[in-house]
C-alpha cells in the first residue's frame, strides 16, 4: 500500500546523508496521504545504506502502526501530533544536524540575519523549552510535538511560515508541503544555524536583518506576488 | 544567438556547485558581450543539476529579455545596474557563499589581513549599507546595483583592483574580465573571508597587513611589472 | 590464528579513514578474544591504504606478542591495562580525532549538552590529568591506562555507560562491546566535542542538559527497556 | 635531466590538492639532488589539474634557471635561501592552507597543545616578523628566506626538530629530508594549527602541554630511541 509515497518518503529520507544532515541513523523523514489519513515514516535504527523504499512503516493519525514489517522511528509520536496540529503540512523531517542541534543545545532561537533565511523562513526559528520530568515520564515523544504546537500557537507564528523548530538540548524538526520539501528546509535550516553563529562571532554586537529586508526576500519567493523561480 | 558565450557562463555557473558556494540555486553567473551589448545569465530557481548551457537567457543592457524560454534569474536587474557602472568588466556572480555572507550579514568590511586576500583584492572588502525601505520598495535589485556602484564612488575605489562587494544582511557579488574570472574571485573572496573571520578569533588585536606587503603582493600578479605566472 | 578477529579488527580499523577520524596513521583499532585471552591490534605506522587483515598483530594480556610480522601499535600497552580493567569489553581504539583532541589539549570534560550525547554517553567525558615526568619515564603508554582506570574508579563511573575518555593534551579513547562498537563511539564522541564547543560559542553561559532528559535518551536506547532499533 | 627526482617533486605538489592545502595554484613545492647542487620546483601559476612531471622546472642554488620551459614558481628565490642555509634539508613547500595562514596573518607562534604537535615540531612553530619596506623592495623572496633562517638562529631553533614556520601576514613553510616528508609536515603543520585555534576558543586560558610529555612524544618518534612505526 502507498508504494508511491513510500518511495518519495524513502528518497527523502536518503538525501539526509546526502547532504551531511545525519550520522549514523540519526534522523527520519515522514510524508502523509492527507486523503487516506496516513503517513509513512523509515523504520527506528535502521542504517541509510541498507534501507529500501518497502521497509517504509505506515502509520495512522493516532499512532497506530498500520503496516510494515520493521518498528518506526521512536519519534514517530511527535509526527503524529505535527500532522494533527498542522492540518495542512505534507512531510516532517527530525536530525540532529550539526549545527541546528548546537542552537538547540545553547537553547537559543536563532535570529535572521539574513537574506539566505528570510528567503524561507519568516522571523526567528523557535526554540522551545525542556519538557518537564513529567511530560517526559508521561509520554515524552508525544509531548514534544505538543510543546511545538503549544508554541507556535503561544507566539502566533505561522507554521507555513516558520517551518522549522528547535527542542531545546535536542535538535531540529522541519516540515513542509511534503517530504522532499521538509528535507529541503532541514537543509535551509542547518546553512542559516551555522551562518548565524559564524555571524555572531564576527560582528558580537550584530542586529537582526531589517524587517523590510525580510519582507521583501521572504515575499519575492512566497504568496500571489513572488516572482523567484519559474512560472508552474 | 551567442552560442560561445551561453557555453562559457553555462560552465562558469556550474563551477559554483564545484567550488562549494552554492547550495541549492542560491547563485548566479553572467557574462556579457561588450560589442554587442548584451549579456547573458543564469535562469532563475533552475537546479544545477539540470542546467543546460541553451537555457542561458539573454538580456539587454536596459534589463529586457532578448531571448530565453525562461525568467532570468531574480537577481538581474543588480547584474545591469554593474555592467552599466563599471564599463569594462566581463561577468558578474552573486552567491551566498557561506563566509563572504558571514561578514554580509555582520555588516563589516573584510579588512585585508595578508596576502592570500592581497593577491587579488586591493584593500578592504567593502560592505554596503541596507537599501532604505523606499529604495526596497522602488527597485530592489536595480537599487542594490546603484548603491554599490555609489558606494566604490564615495570610496575612491578601482572596481578593477577590488573586484568584491558585500550587500549588508544578504551576500556577495564579485565581477572580472570574463564570467570565469567573476567566479574565480568568488572563490578568493569566499577563502579571504573564512581566514580573516578565523584570523580574528586567533588574535583579537589582529591588524591589517602592512600597506607595503599588500602592494608587493598585488602588484606582483597585476599590472606592467607583474611577474606571478607565466608571460602570455 | 584468529583470522575472523583480524577481519573485524582489520575493517574497524579501515572505518577510522572513512569517518574522517584520522590523519596519517595517528589511530588504532583493537579487538579481543576473552576466551582465548588475546587481542589483535593495528601494526604501529602503517598506513591504511596500505593495511591488509593478515598484518594485525596478535598480543596476550601481560604484553606480549604472540604473532605478526609487524611491531604492534605503540599505544598497546595502553590497551593491555584498558582489557585488564574494564574486564567486559570487547574493543578499544585510540585516535587524535580533531574536535575531542582540542577538548583533550584544552584539558576540559565534555559536559552533556544534548540529547545526542546522551544517546550514547550517560554525564560527561571524563579528561583525565597528565601523567607526571616519573610516570612519564616508568611506562608511559602502560600508565596512561592504569590513569584512565583510576580515574574511573576515583569518579564512580560505569565504563559501560561512559565508553569514552580524554588523555590530557593527547587524545580520546574509547571501547565498547567488540572493535566495530568501539569505533561507533570514537565517531559519536567527536561529533559531540564538535558541537559541544559550538554549543558553547553560541551561548557562553549554557547549562548541560536537565538529568531527567539524559536519562530519558540514554535508557531509550539502553537496558531493559530501551525501545530505539529493532528487536533482536 | 633530473627525470626521477622531477617526478617525486611532481607528484609532491599533486599532494598538496589532494591533503586540501591548496585553492587553485596558491602553493609549490621543491626537491633537492644535494649532489649535483641542483633542485626541481613547480612552475609559476600552473594549474595542478594540467601539471606534467616534464613541466617542473631545474634551479641552482644560486637561483639560475638550469632547465625548463616554464617560469618557476615566484617563491623560488626563498626555496634557493632555504635550501643554502639548511644545509641538510631534502625538499621545501610553501602553501597558504587555511589555518596555518590564520595563524601567520594573526602574527602568532602556534603553541605546541598537545601530542599531535609534539610528535612532529618540538616547541612552538615560529611566526617570523615582517619584512620591512626596505627588505620588500630589495627582494622580497630572497629576504624572505634569510629572516626565517636568521629567525631560526635567533631563536636557536634546530631546523630538523623544528620543519615548519610562519612568514607574518603570509603563510607557512614546511620542509623535510624530501619534497614528500616536507608535504607530510604541511599536513601536520594545518592539523596542528587548527586544533591549536579551537583548544584556545574551548578553554581561553589553555597552557602548553608540559614540557616532559613533549619530550616523551618527540622522542619516541625521533632519534636513537625512537620506537614508533617499523625498524627499516
């Protein structure tokens, strides 16, 4: 079932190692079928070099595995709640990403600096707060997707927007329309951390990019008005 | 039309993957054919991967396409505004290269710490001030050209002797005789600024290079007495 | 004799090069055989394009070498103390891996600051002290494992839980259940002295990661029950 | 003439690519036959991916070209210098590869942190002053060359225990008892130089390692004693 998605959501998953995104088998990529209500996701541990588009695990909406012969990704209940929250996102991409998880780690949002991050995400990527013992004794992969939604909400951020999170002393989700675009800003994400740091360490005193600027990258390549690309 | 010339920036474009300065299509080549007075550059948002040197677009000196299938890159309008200003120069490039976008986004001139950066680039790099929203809102691209054309003017500097500029919270452009020359100083510049950022790290109180050494150093790649390489 | 374990060891060994974990010949690899009671290990200052399985060199527990044309690495006794100490291990390697070398120079612990850390590393990589001139002078490869054990002792750890530690201004160490294991752990250690010391650039003032979230990553993956991967 | 030492010296320099010491033709490197008073060295501007073996170029120590069609390298009157008062030396390269280069633009002896170091350069490398405009305009080269070697007998440096040093606002020179061994120790001396500069950044107050430890590290890789690598 789903053979086309799971290919999608198996190439996605491989062009993490491509473009330096994950050690090891530190990383998962999901993409969903909004119509049939389930999403596929790569099996828990699994190394990308052995990895093949039938081993894909398919999951429903309530975190019910509904085919595949291998366990999911243990983080596959923070998929759950990103699908649920965000109604209209088609993929979720989690690394550890070299950079990215460093912000992570140092529990900062990362500021725009920049035209290369305003050209995909709009203002500051977030990072969010610990969970708390419970929350993690609870159901800790659950409630790392609902401490993301909690927050987008909390601050009014647009997830179509803002397509990236940081877990604080953890690392990265991004997401997008579907799988290839959720791995493409998880690569976004991982050049706009390490150029923020660099940044920071040049010009300590460095302010964030001009909101003008921001509207004006960010608006050239989203809404009725972008002209970046070709016409589709 | 201009068979040679969409070859020549087709492969100076490709030569921005190879370097390692573009991710995605986060760059763009152009070349520019003086006695005919129009140039050619890179289609807009069109993966390297799938580059063909017949998708090249030609375009005017006035910025109207003359041929192409497709919409030239975002960027073209700056590349006219640099042709317009600085009558001899044969390409152009802007990327976001990691290390040159560092200082862009940290608003500060690379200062030039030895001779790696002196062999190419007289004096400082310079880093121009962000458009006003006004600017941003009339011509964005055209404007960014204007300002860096002013800015060389203000300064007193020989486009030729610094072939590098950074657009604040943005990124570089770099020119030369010819596209390939264009990139090829976006290689310098990209290494130039990865040394002066580590360079700073190292020793804070750093200087710049004695005038003397930079002139040794230019002058012996540039100019009547130049004796680096070999005689043409 | 042992030629299965030549094998692994010969290909744990060639997977140091691969990750990128060792210039030269500065790193070793070696692998034991408790029932026997012997241990193969690179041959001292060859190079690895250069290695084949057979030239491993096969020691016994007191030192000795028991077979192989080559002399044996010059940090073997080092590994005689760590298999006579830590009496459950199966693999042990040594590198001057670049990012844990600098922790190792810089004479810091690697505190946990995320969860990829403690994925693997249950608190903090330990940095042991130098050796002192007498030390130095009796038996220095010998006494930086007797160093590395006392240190173990001293601190209460588990070196099952903590697989890895820093020989001040020298390098990391680290073992686990067979050669391959071992390795796993020299390339998850230097990509978190990497992001450690990131980590710390972007916030000066950071905090290792709450205990309860170490645990959370460190027991999903360890123990009795442990839910990452697949069963077995 | 010189046909086996001319392939040696050529495939020296196709090293420096291949170790990543190089961007485009910025480095060269030098081989002597002692007996015949002769050396090879790359020629000037030449780009490694069209370098032939023939292409190197026959110097004398007096720095008269001897044969070659090419112009040499435009550092060959400091090979010449080098060369004449190292009297033992084998080979000579010069680079600008990136972290050695950030040290040499720092103005900064690099500190010798730890084994890595100390199993190759004894002490600290040496970073030379700056010619003064009157050395400059005399000969640069050439004078390049004798303040290294007068720096050495200043600071009364043995040549052989100490194969690197760092020219001010410039880069490093390497030498060694061949064009290879020099190149092995360029690729140490940007190791080196690199560790050094993030063990600082993780601990600001780091001090040398101690002087027993360099002395342990040095020892048992040179001289009578020595018991790295294989007996030959």
């Amino acid at each position: 079932m789903l053979e086309q998605l799971k290919r999608e959501v198996y190439e996605a998953n491989m062009q993490l190692p491509e473009y330096g995104l994950v050690t090891f088998t530190w990383g998962n990529v999901s993409g969903i079928d909004r119509e049939k209500g389930l999403f596929v996701i790569k099996p828990s541990g699994v190394a990308y070099d052995r990895l093949k588009p039938e081993d894909m695990v398919v999951m429903d909406l309530e975190g019910h595995k509904v085919e595949g012969g291998y366990r999911p990704s243990s983080d596959t209940d923070t998929h759950v709640v990103l699908y649920n929250c965000f109604a209209d996102i088609g993929g979720v991409v989690h690394t550890h990403s070299s950079w990215a998880a460093c912000w992570a780690q140092a529990g900062r949002d990362i500021p725009c600096y920049g035209t290369t991050h305003a050209d995909y995400i709009y203002g500051s990527v977030p990072c969010v707060r610990n969970l708390t013992r419970e929350e993690i004794e609870e159901a800790y992969e659950r409630n790392t997707g609902v401490l993301i939604a909690d927050e987008f909400e909390l601050r009014d951020l647009d997830h179509n927007a803002t397509p990236a999170v940081l877990c604080k002393n953890h690392g990265p989700f991004t997401w997008g329309k579907d799988a290839s675009e959720a791995v493409h800003h998880a690569v976004v994400l991982e050049e706009v951390a390490r150029m923020a740091a660099r940044c920071e360490a040049i010009n300590p005193g460095v302010k964030p990019a001009p909101r003008e600027l921001q509207d004006k990258h960010y608006y050239r390549k989203h809404g009725a008005d972008a002209y970046y690309g070709q016409k589709q």
